[in-house]
C-alpha cells in the first residue's frame, strides 16, 4: 500500500510524433525515452519525466519508412521501435547519441 509521501513525482508522459523524416519534440530535460505506438492513427512516444517542472529541451529523431535511405550515423543512435499506421511502417531512433 502506498502513501502520499512515498509517492514519486515522476510521471509517463504521452508525446506526439510527426510523421517525418527527422521530427524534433520538446521534452522535459531528463526524460527518457520508453516506447513508440501507434495510438488513433497517430505515432507517439511515452516517455519517464522524472521531473514535471523541469524545463525543456528539442530532442532529435529519425523516423525511417521501411525499404527508404538510412542516415550515415544511424548505428550510434538508439533504437526505440517499430509502428505500423496503416500501410506506413516506421523505425523510430533518437538522435541523442548523435550530437
């Protein structure tokens, strides 16, 4: 059972993503990438903010359409997932490595 002083101030939020080939997403500092779905037609991203107040920062992605070209410096950047929406299939990287 827990208590309301036990409580973490870390949340999972919920980010949209655009459909393009390298989105940029304002995220809390801090906040760590846990998985990419597909949600209403939409691809999103949950992620850990373990500080809601903090401020944010543009975090870089790749979003690869199966079968299209592939930056040069993709195998430094972390995968996160495969979506499916309708008959796009995306691979979702970030970028973070990267810079």
């Amino acid at each position: 059972m827990s208590s309301a002083h036990n409580m973490s101030k870390a949340r999972i939020w919920k980010f949209t993503i655009p459909i393009e080939d390298e989105p940029t997403i304002d995220m809390p500092v801090g906040a760590r990438v846990l998985s990419v779905g597909a949600q209403s037609g939409y691809l999103v991203m949950w992620a850990l903010v373990p500080n809601t107040g903090a401020p944010t920062e543009e975090r870089h992605f790749f979003v690869i359409g199966t079968g299209n070209p592939i930056p040069w410096n993709i195998e430094r950047c972390p995968f996160i997932g495969t979506v499916q929406i309708g008959g796009f299939v995306g691979h979702i990287f970030d970028q973070r490595e990267v810079e």
